[in-house]
C-alpha cells in the first residue's frame, strides 16, 4: 500500500547502482514481473484457506515486519532507478513504459517483488518440501524480472532477500517454531539409551 505513493512524492535520494548492474533492458521480462501479482494473490488465499492457525499466524508477522522494514526505508532512506528509453510499440514495451512512467521511480532498494516473493518460496518450501525446486525457479525468474525490466538494481534485489530472511525468521519464532524444535531435540535426547557399562 506504501509503494506507489511513496515513489511518486519521495525526492532526493541516492541511485543504488553498481558497476555490474549492466542488464539490457528487454520487455519480455514485464511478463513475469506483472504476473507476480497473480502468484501473490493466489498464495495468500491458499496460505488463508489452508494453512493451520499457527503456520499462518507466523506468516503474518513474517509479513508485518518485512513489510514494515521495507516501507521505512522507502520513507527514511530514498532510494531511486533512473528512467529507461524504450525503443518498440509492442503489448509488452508498451507496458513496461507505462510501469515505468506511472509507478514512479523510488523505492527501489529493498525490491518489493523480491521481498515478497522470496518470503512465500520461504514458507511454501517449508510447508511442501517438494516443491522447493519449482519456489527457487520462480525466485529466480522474479529476480531477474526486476532487473531486465530496469526496475531495480543488483542491490536492490539482495536487499530483498535480506528483508525477507527476517522477516521470515522473525515469523518462526513468533509462531514458536524453534522452541519447538528446542523442545523436539531435548525429548530425543532423553530418548536415547544410556551406554552404560555391564
């Protein structure tokens, strides 16, 4: 909710831009960066519908403090992408202009589509196991999305991902997760038999 009028207002600034961020800008990569919120919006009716009670109250303030985290630095520490030219008139160039002229161009580090989808592959791949391969191609792909589509830089996205492990870790232990495994390990040991001597 903080995104887009916090990039349009915020001024000032610094650009967080490297010398290997160096990635051609290709408007295909709109695609998956568009379709993001397809994914997002699917996962959270999945995680409301049908994730117990606290699994999904460990989502939340996973959520509340990444999320927290990534609107005050967009508020207190601005962080722009300058503008890009688009050379095209095709469905896809032309919505990648229009992402770029009417979103505005702060808030770029942490990268919201990076913090928001590492924290569901985070969660997704803890609940379902099997399917962490396909969460770390999906990360992959968002992540790469972000930056061919010149909508951040290459510490914008690691920023991302930083902000996602706290909040994600912050959400477990919230949810008292590693007591539990605390508490799981303790009985085991208490299981083992004692190699006492004849």
């Amino acid at each position: 909710m903080t995104y887009i009028p916090t990039s349009n207002r915020v001024e000032g600034g610094i650009e967080p831009k490297l010398p290997i961020d160096i990635f051609p800008v290709s408007a295909a990569w709109v695609l998956p960066y568009v379709s993001c919120y397809l994914l997002w919006l699917a996962s959270m009716a999945w995680i409301i519908f049908k994730t117990e009670d606290r699994s999904f109250r460990s989502f939340i303030a996973a959520c509340m403090l990444t999320f927290s985290m990534g609107a005050l630095t967009f508020i207190f520490f601005p962080t722009y992408v300058r503008p890009a030219v688009f050379a095209g008139s095709d469905v896809f160039t032309n919505l990648l202009r229009t992402i770029h002229e009417h979103w505005g161009r702060y808030d770029a580090f942490p990268s919201g589509h990076v913090y928001i989808t590492t924290l569901l592959a985070l969660f997704f791949s803890r609940w379902y196991p099997r399917y962490k391969p396909v969460w770390i191609v999906i990360l992959v792909v968002v992540s790469l999305s972000t930056l061919f589509t010149a909508q951040h830089y290459i510490l914008d996205v690691l920023g991302g991902y930083l902000v996602a492990l706290a909040g994600y870790h912050f959400g477990l232990w919230w949810g008292g997760f590693y007591l539990s495994q605390k508490q799981t390990a303790k009985q085991a040991r208490k299981r083992l038999p004692s190699s006492s001597v004849n």
